[in-house]
C-alpha cells in the first residue's frame, strides 16, 4: 500500500535537493506502507514523486533531534515549534527517493482528491 503524505513546498524542495532525509510527523501510518507519494502542499498542490521508508524512529523529541539533526532540512526552532507539547516524535528515515519527470495534479489519479491533512492511504 501507498501513503500520499502533504508537505509544504519549502520542505518538498529539501528533499528533492537532498538536504533534508527525515520527514517529522506527530502521528504515524497504522498499515504496512511500501511508499510515500509526495503531494507538495498550495501553492504547489501536485504530486512530486514518492520514495521508500528506510525506518521510522519513535521517541522523545529531544532524542529524535539529535539523531536526525544534521539531515533534518529544518532549524531546531522549527522542530520545537512542530511539536510544541507533544512528548514524542516521528522521524520517517527517506530512501530510494525517486523524483517525477512531470508533477502530477492530483486529480488525475484519484477524482475526487482533498489534500489531507497530514496523509492519506492510497491503495
């Protein structure tokens, strides 16, 4: 099964461009996901390409950011403000990033698409 999982387009280009190589999420996928299709949040509002989950690590938030922090594509103040009184973090390790030739509008593939708010299954 896919996941389409909404990213602002500051954070779609970091990955796109490799500087970012975890993509942080309060909550998390509860079926086996074999790839995330990126859908880059309005102005953009396509679909950019997908890629593989290498891992997804679980803990504090202090934990998780110094294990990401140096692919993180964000400042420590961002992080903090993302999950201001939250006790844990999600941090989805990328991998096998493959990025679309053409962007894809949504709609093309699923009629009657609304933007979730943080994903959506795509079967």
């Amino acid at each position: 099964m896919k996941a389409i999982l909404s990213i602002k387009p500051q954070f779609v280009e970091k990955i796109l461009n490799g500087e970012k190589k975890y993509e942080y999420r309060k909550r998390i996928f509860k079926q086996e996901i074999d790839s995330v299709i990126i859908y880059s949040t309005m102005p953009v509002g396509m679909l950019v390409g997908e890629f593989k989950i290498e891992k997804v690590l679980h803990d504090n938030i202090d934990e998780i950011w110094e294990k990401t922090k140096d692919f993180s594509g964000i400042s420590h103040e961002h992080y903090k403000k993302y999950f201001k009184n939250k006790g844990t973090a999600y941090a989805l390790k990328l991998k096998d990033l493959l990025i679309y030739e053409k962007p894809i509008c949504p709609t093309e593939l699923i009629l009657d698409f609304k933007p979730p708010q943080s994903f959506c299954y795509l079967k």
